[in-house]
C-alpha cells in the first residue's frame, strides 16, 4: 500500500488477466524501495510502531526514494544520450 498506492488484492482485482502480482510487474526501481520498506518496517515493528503510523513513515519513505531513483535514472540517461 505504501508503495502502490492499492493493496496487493485491489490490483489483482484491477488486474484480473495478469497472472502473477504487482511485484512481478513493478520496475527495477520499484523493488529496490520495495526491498528497503520490508527493511525498514520490520525495524518499525521491533520500536512498536502502530501500523497507521508506519504506513504514513514507509509512503514517507517512497516517495522520497523512488523521486531520488528516478532522478538518477534520468540523469544517467542524460549522460548516455
């Protein structure tokens, strides 16, 4: 949710002819924020973080990753190109 905005059961439902989940359709990018959050939360956990606090902490966290991410990604690009 904090990531994709949806839960994993809203997207199969928005997605009823993809098979898999919305990890095997998330960009590079998109997985290693992934990755970071499951971290993250987990330490959240271990502090007795409430769950709505943590959700408002790991979409914090997203969107600050994944604008930094995609920044570079575009910056390389730029130097590629």
């Amino acid at each position: 949710m904090a990531l994709f905005g949806i839960t994993a059961k809203q997207w199969r439902e928005a997605n009823p002819s993809l098979k898999g989940n919305v990890r095997d359709y998330a960009t590079i990018e998109q997985l290693v924020v992934l990755s970071n959050m499951e971290s993250t939360n987990a330490l959240l956990i271990h502090q007795e973080i409430t769950q709505s606090d943590r959700l408002i902490q790991l979409n914090k966290l997203a969107i600050t990753k994944m604008k930094s991410l995609v920044h570079h990604r575009k910056a390389i690009g730029q130097l590629r190109g």
